[in-house]
C-alpha cells in the first residue's frame, strides 16, 4: 500500500479559518488561538527546520516518480 505523507509549511502557526477569524473579534480575553508551542527556541527551530527539509524531500520523490512515469520509455525502465 502506498503511504500518501502531507508534510505541513505552517508549523508555527495557528490552525485557523475564516470563522474563527471573525470569532476572534468577540474575544475580549486575549486568549483564543493556540501556537504550536515549543520549549526552548531551538526546539522551534529544529522542528521547522525538519518540517521544511520533509517538504524539500516529498517534492523530490513526487518530481522523480512523475518524471519517471512521463520518461519510461525513453529511460528502460519497466
């Protein structure tokens, strides 16, 4: 079975839509959207820096699969 793998780009930022958003002008205590929240500022860092470098490597072996598929012929392969 093949794994489908959505890596995530906003790993630091809260996950909101366009009601929360509205909901968020009633919110008088200061204290509505959630971060992903990290222990230090090298956790932060580290945990971007490995969610942007998953991106990097799921583009890769998308590219390298579809250039593959469109190439066959030309590339032997089966």
């Amino acid at each position: 079975m093949k794994k489908n793998i959505r890596y995530r780009t906003d790993y630091l930022l809260p996950k909101n839509n366009f009601l929360v958003g509205m909901g968020s002008i009633l919110n008088i205590a200061g204290s509505y959207f959630e971060y992903n929240y990290s222990k230090s500022d090298n956790e932060a860092d580290l945990k971007s820096l490995t969610s942007d470098w998953d991106n990097v490597g799921q583009d890769i072996r998308k590219s390298k699969i579809s250039f593959e598929e469109e190439n066959k012929h030309k590339l032997c392969l089966k």
